[in-house]
C-alpha cells in the first residue's frame, strides 16, 4: 500500500478548498505555468493537463504546439511523493483534458475530481488503454510491507490465513507502470491523439499526423529491442532496486530479478534479498546491475562491488531531471538511452 497516502489526499483536499476560497470560481492565469508549457497561446487553444512526463511528452508531440500542454510534476520531482498544489488542482479543474496513470498512486486524484463535480475535466486513465499485470513478488524480492511483518515473523504460522489473505492482497495490486512497454506507448499516443483529435477538431489531422510519426519512432525503437534481445546470449535483468518495468519485460520475454516489486516504497531490502541478488549475479555471470532514474543507487552499487558486475541506470520514464528537460528529452530519448544499457546487460564485455 502506498503509506503516503492519506496525508497526501487530506492535504491535496485542504490545497483545493483553499485554492476555491481564494478564487472562487473564476478562471484565472494561476494555472500557468509557462516553464513548462510547450506554447504561450491563449486561453482558446486546447488546454491539457497530465500528472506526469510519458502522457506530457505524448501530447506535447501530438499537439505541435496546437495545444497548451503542462506536466503537474516538475523536471526532478520523485514522482511517488509529488503532491499537489493549489495551483495544479486548479490546473486540474481547467483543463479541457486530464492525462493521469490511475492506479494505486493516483486514488488520492479520485477524491480530487469527485470533489469538483460538474467542473471536472474529462480524463484519461492510462491503466484503462492497456492489458494491465498485476505486480509480482519474484523469488528473492523484499516483499511488501516486510518491515511491519518482520516483528511478527516468530509466529508467522499461527497466523497462516491472515498472512496469506496479506499476501494474496500485495500479489493483486495492479502494475500502473504500463507505458515501459513500446507497444503500450503505441496504443496510449493513439488512444490520447483520438481524443484530441475529438476536443479540438480543426486541429484533428495536425494531431493524427504528429501521432504517427511519433508512433513511428516508438515502433522502431521496439523493433531494435526485439532485434538486440532476440540474438542475446542471456536473457535476464537484474535491478538492484523497484522494478517498474514489469511490462516491458512482458513485452520482449525477459526474465528479471529485482530487490522489490513495482513501486514499493521499501528502501531497504532484507538481507536475504541482497544474498540472493549477490549470488545469483555471481552463479549467471550477469555483466550489469540496474538501478532506476531518482534513486541513490546504493542496493545496486553494493551488489555489484560484492558481485564484481558493472552498474547502470534503467531509465524508467517517471520523469526527466531539470537538466534533461531544458536539453529537450523525450520519452523516446530515454527510451532509447536503454537499448545501450540492454546491450551491456545482455552481451557483457565481450
Ligand atoms: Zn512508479
């Protein structure tokens, strides 16, 4: 479970009520955030809001400058602690159209925009684009709430049912990370592009037109996966770290292992996971351990010092950094900046 939550909700509830008290119902100019918008047009044009950088820079594309499009998160932001102020709540409540993920980090939104009423937005759920995987405790994993269960661990067997309700519930929770997939970025650019192309119908061919050139780099940029992985003499990852990427190596038949599930919020891994992880690095000879953009890399940077593996970043898309932002990244950019770090996770030094 995410263990931010209600603090998070009750102080994005207590940002709205404050931002409607100090607005009323205007429109104002509160909700621009021009560092962030990809054009200074007027109020007129199609204005979209998305929680965080794969739908932005998805509609980034397909507008063209069309469309007034900002991400709620900033460049550097983590994005599972991001909350919301009053000024991306209004944002929220403005926009002709509202990208979020859905999924467990995004129910605190529910609230949000059930609050709104009428004046909510129309939104788009990712999760609702796509075939969705539950998260998956692989063996060796830190599960889910570890460290609450641990005191306990004694007379785990007493309590056999309520643990395994316990671990049926982590098992379930569903996957949101589902634009690390290729194919699934493919069928959201298309899905988002469709519901432009709706909103604003002039603007209609420009977006089908942007759409599938994006497509078209997306589509290639999955072929070079296919092709690199298909010819690898090994086929599994290992990351030192959350493992967000569970539909990408659904999409290409990869197998992995990993020091936690999905997004768990655990930061420090049992000492069976690190042992685990060490040896099995050691036994496959894998030539790379990951770690993930926005984390300090120090799970991964002990097990590849005690395993003599290399270390390298898997670019999970969350977010981009302030730097890579200003240098004009994309989601297909970073994508692609792990085709390199897929070939030496896959191929090693020779
Ligand atoms: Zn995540």
């Amino acid at each position: 479970m995410n263990l931010h939550l209600p603090g998070k909700l009750n102080r994005a509830l207590t940002a709205l009520l404050c931002a409607l008290l100090l607005t009323g119902c205007s429109r104002t100019d509160s909700a621009a955030q021009p560092d962030l918008s990809t054009t200074t047009q007027t109020d007129s044009s199609l204005q979209i809001v998305a929680t965080i950088f794969p739908p932005y820079d998805m509609a980034r594309s397909i507008s063209g400058g069309r469309a007034q499009v900002r991400m709620l998160l900033k460049p550097g932001e983590e994005t599972h602690s991001y909350e919301p102020t009053p000024q991306d709540i209004l944002a929220i409540q403005h926009a002709d159209l509202f990208l979020c993920v859905g999924g467990e980090n995004d129910v605190w939104l529910d609230n949000i925009l059930k609050s709104m009423g009428e004046d909510a937005p129309p939104v788009m759920r990712l999760v609702d684009l796509v075939d969705l995987v539950a998260e998956e405790e692989k063996e060796g994993m830190t599960s889910r709430g570890y460290h609450e269960e641990a005191h306990a661990e004694h007379d785990h067997e007493d309590h056999g049912n309520e643990e395994a309700q316990e671990e049926h519930d982590h098992e379930a929770e569903i996957d949101e990370h589902v634009w690390t997939s290729p194919s699934n970025a493919i069928a959201i650019t298309e899905a988002i592009a469709e519901k432009m192309a709706e909103l604003d119908p002039a603007g209609a061919a420009l977006y089908r037109s942007n759409a599938a050139a994006y497509v078209e780099e997306i589509s290639g940029l999955r072929d070079d996966f296919a092709r690199l992985i298909e010819n690898a003499p090994r086929k599994t990852l290992v990351f030192g770290d959350r493992f967000p990427i569970r539909y990408f190596v659904e999409e290409f038949g990869l197998d992995y292992y990993a020091a936690f599930p999905g997004c768990a919020e655990d930061t420090e891994p049992s000492a069976a996971t690190m042992i685990y992880l060490i040896e099995t690095v050691k036994r496959e000879k894998i030539p790379v351990v990951f770690s993930i953009e926005f984390s300090n890399g120090a799970i991964a940077d002990a097990i590849a010092e005690a395993s003599g593996a290399g270390r390298m970043t898997w670019q999970t898309c969350h977010n981009v950094t302030r730097a890579q932002f200003e240098a004009g990244e994309t989601y297909i950019t970073l994508m692609r900046s792990n085709l390199d770090a897929l070939k030496a996770a896959l191929y090693g030094e020779e």
